[in-house]
C-alpha cells in the first residue's frame, strides 16, 4: 500500500479556510451594519425589500460558514488520519527485520 500526503499543503489549505471564514464574518458583519442603518432610514416598501434581501443574504453566508467549517474539518481530519497511517506504516517497517 502506498500512503502519499502533503502535510503541509493540508495544513496550508485548512488555514487559508480559515482565513476565508473570517473574511466571511467580517463581510456579514459589515453588512450586517450596513443594513441595519439602511433599513432604518427607508421607511417605505424599498425598506422593507432591502430587510428581506440582507436576511436572505444572511441565510446564505450562515450555510456558506457552516460548509466552509466542515470543509476545514474535513481537511483536518484527512491530515491528522494520513499522520496516522503513515506513523503506523513506518512503525510496521521499522519492527521488520531483513
């Protein structure tokens, strides 16, 4: 069995999810701001529009979040499972004698 990984290109993807993640945040938190400031100062039905498309964009960036967290997870479990198995593998090889 052959075993082959880049541990630091794992780690190196995990991180940039996590920087993605908190620009996320960021943006949903400026805009979160934004919104709330607009919506106040327009009382009529253009108001009440632009409420509904900052909570539908909120409901979407919520579930981008969420995927992206699993995402990360993901990536972090591949890495922490393919140290595993390949701590295992060398641990097999190095109790072999020739």
């Amino acid at each position: 069995m052959l075993i082959k990984g880049n541990f630091a290109q794992l780690e190196g993807l995990a991180a940039q999810i996590a920087s993605t993640v908190a620009k996320v945040e960021q943006e949903m938190d400026t805009w979160r701001t934004t919104a709330g400031a607009t919506s106040a100062d327009w009382l009529d039905q253009a108001g009440g529009q632009f409420g509904e498309i900052s909570a539908a964009w909120h409901q979407v960036s919520t579930a981008q979040q969420a995927m992206l967290q699993a995402l990360r997870g993901g990536v972090d479990k591949a890495n922490a499972e393919l140290q595993q198995a390949l701590g295992s593998a060398v641990a097999r090889v190095g109790s072999t004698g020739i």
